[in-house]
C-alpha cells in the first residue's frame, strides 16, 4: 500500500487547497493547506479523512459556524445552529469544476466532505435535509467523471435507499459514461473496499432498474460493471438474478451473452441448475478420465500442472463449463474450497478434448497457503469428477507467522 498511499501527498493536498481558494475568490483554505504537512505516513482513507475534515473546518470558519464529530463518524454539524454551510461548500466546489486541474485523487476527500454536509442532521421528515440530500447526489455525479464517487454515495444509500435510488436512476441516461457507470457501482451490493449498505443486501431487487437501464449501455466500462453487480446480487438472490438475465436473453443485444454470462459466473460455478441452463449447459453424457498431475508434492512458490480429457460420449454436440475446484488448507488444518473457471467448450459427438492446467500457488495477501494434503476436483456442468489429492510444502521462510 505504499505505493497507494502517495495518490494522496503533499502536493496532491496543496494543489487542492490552491484550487479551492481560486474559487472562493483567492481566499486562502489554510486548515487544508495545513493538513498537507500531516499526511505523510497515514494509509490512504486516512488521508482522505484528514483532507475531508480540513475542507469541512475551512467552509465552517467562512459560514460562520463551527465543526463538530468526524467525517468518519459522521457527526459533524451535528447542531442546526453550528451548521457549515452545504449550499456555499458546493458552491464552491462547483466553481472549482470550471478548472480541468480540479481533479484526480485530490477528489477523494472532497467527494466525502460533500456527502458529510449533505447529510449533516439528516431527517426524512425535513424539507431543508430533503434538498441537501438530492443536491448532494447531483453534485457526486458532477464529480465523478474526475475520479469515481462510488465510495461517497455508499452513506447516501444508506441513509435512504428508497430516496438515494430515485435520484441515482436518471443518471443511467446521463451523457457521461461516468456517471452511468457510477449508478451501476455505486449501488453494488458487494462492491470492493467499500462500507455495506444493509438495506442493499436486504433488498437485492432494488436496484434492478438501474441494470435494466445500463444492460445494454454503448460502454463496456459500463456493461462491465452491470455484470459484476449481477453477480454480486447472486449472493443474496440467484432466482432473481436468473430471471433478471432471462429476461435480458429475450431481446439480447450484440453484448447482451456476455454481460449475462459475466453476471453469472459465480452462480455457474456454484452449480446452480437454473443458470447453468439458461447458459445451455445441459446434463450432458461425458466420460472425463483420471486426473494426472505432474507432480504430487508442489513446494512454496510453485505450481500444479494436471490434465485429463473429456469425450462427448452422447449422441448430439453438447456446451460444455469446464471448471475446477481447489480445496486449501486452513491455519486451522479444515479445508476451505474455491472454484476456478478453466474453460467453455462445444464438443461433438463422439468428440475428445485433451485439458493441461497450471494452477500458480504462492503466497498472497489475498490468500495465504499452509502446507498439508490439498485436494483437486474437476467440476463439468455442474457436475464433480476425478477427485485427486496433492500435497503443498512451504519453506521456512515463505511460512505464515
């Protein structure tokens, strides 16, 4: 992460703070200017927080009130009478838009300072707290195509789904596909590195709509991101997910079999019949022999060659998802499997297809590897064939502390 951690440095934050003063009539944001001396050897949301909460204090001293709670826990303003004034920080804001410079991961911070003032107070039943939020999610829109809001809309959801989703839905036919990108990740259920909202993954079908509109959008950064949020639904409801493509499948477009194929993929791995026959992958009649494998001890870093063949033993050509499953040993000596996509095949009948793999084994933030007796199980169609066992050693040095 240190690499990652210098998106936003000194510089980064001074430009900002110059840019801001540019459009709030060359006055001077010094609480920002101030927090570029304190960002180096914080972690990245860190930064962004420290550079928010100064943007907040600076629009507070000019609007005459005072700042109170974090960006983190939400709080500040949290009195009507020491409100920092939204309507002139997005004033401000919207007149450093006029600058192409005003942009990049400086954005980050103000994306959330804006969010913070926008739902300072937040009521449902105020007519004030109604227009900050609407205006709010206008101006994370305006932003986006500078670096992505879809961190910053995730409290606007959570504060309102129903009200943050009707306002998100008219962005799917914005001129930017930035913006459209931003309805379809942003209300990603799952949606990497980002806080989750309870009410998405209680509510999957919410934001079907927003899919609906984006399916076929002229972007595949777009469509790209409709797909994983399909998949991400799947967690939650594949018979909606399922239904959701089938209907997509009525009227497909030229994109339309690989957004639903994206879409699914985690559901196809599962086995899940209904998606495994929407995507024409039948029962089919193969005959898949024994697994070979090159070696039987794979030592840390290395890698498990295997083959095997699949013949088509029926009597028409069959469409085949060819897929395998690794089981891993834990720290606690269980295992814990993960299916990976190998390939998708047509064979004809009587056909043979020849199969060689290398799957990469080494250690990964993501996943660390202990050593014992793993297994490796072929899955075709849904269906477990030619389970093997193989052995996994680490030398000391590569060993999980």
């Amino acid at each position: 992460m240190g690499v990652m951690n210098e998106l936003i440095n000194r510089n980064t934050v001074l430009s900002l703070a110059g840019l801001l003063g540019e459009a709030d009539g060359a006055n001077p944001w010094v609480t920002v200017e101030e927090s570029a001396q304190r960002v180096d050897g914080l972690q990245l949301r860190a930064r962004s927080d420290l550079v928010a909460e100064a943007i907040l204090r600076d629009n507070a001293l000019r609007s005459g009130g005072q700042t109170v709670g974090s960006v983190r826990d939400g709080r500040w303003g949290s009195d009507a009478q020491d409100d920092p004034s939204y309507g002139r920080l997005a004033a401000t804001i919207r007149r450093a838009l006029r600058s192409p410079d005003f942009t990049g991961w400086m954005i980050w911070p103000v994306s959330e300072a804006v969010t913070t003032a926008a739902l300072r107070g937040w009521s449902s039943d105020s007519r004030e707290t109604y227009a900050r939020f609407d205006d709010g999610l206008t101006l994370l829109a305006e932003l986006t195509p500078r670096l992505t809001a879809e961190f910053a809309i995730r409290r606007f959801l959570a504060a309102d789904l129903d009200r943050a989703v009707t306002n998100i839905l008219p962005w799917t036919a914005n001129h930017d596909e930035h913006v459209r990108r931003l309805a379809s990740e942003g209300t990603r259920p799952f949606l990497p590195w980002a806080v989750r909202v309870a009410a998405l993954t209680s509510s999957p079908e919410r934001t079907v709509p927003i899919l609906d509109a984006l399916r076929a959008d002229p972007s595949d950064y777009v469509r790209r991101s409709v797909a994983n949020h399909l998949n991400d639904l799947s967690r939650q409801n594949p018979k909606l997910v399922v239904q959701t493509a089938a209907r997509w499948l009525e009227e497909p477009d030229e994109n339309t079999t690989w957004v639903v194929r994206h879409g699914l993929r985690t559901l196809v791995k599962r086995a899940d019949p209904d998606a495994l026959a929407l995507m024409g992958f039948s029962d089919a009649t193969v005959q898949v022999s024994p697994m070979t494998v090159a070696h039987e001890t794979v030592v840390l870093p290395g890698s498990l060659d295997f083959s095997f063949t699949v013949t088509n033993e029926g009597d028409a050509p069959v469409r085949l998802a060819i897929d395998y499953a690794v089981s891993y040993v834990k720290s606690s000596g269980a295992l814990a499997e993960k299916v990976f996509k190998l390939s998708t095949r047509e064979l004809q009948a009587g056909e043979t297809l020849d199969v060689h793999k290398r799957h990469a084994i080494h250690q990964m933030t993501t996943r660390v590897h202990y050593a014992g007796t793993h297994l490796i199980e072929l899955q075709i169609n849904g269906r477990r064939y030619s389970r093997r066992a193989f052995e996994v050693e680490i030398p000391p040095e590569l060993a999980p502390s």
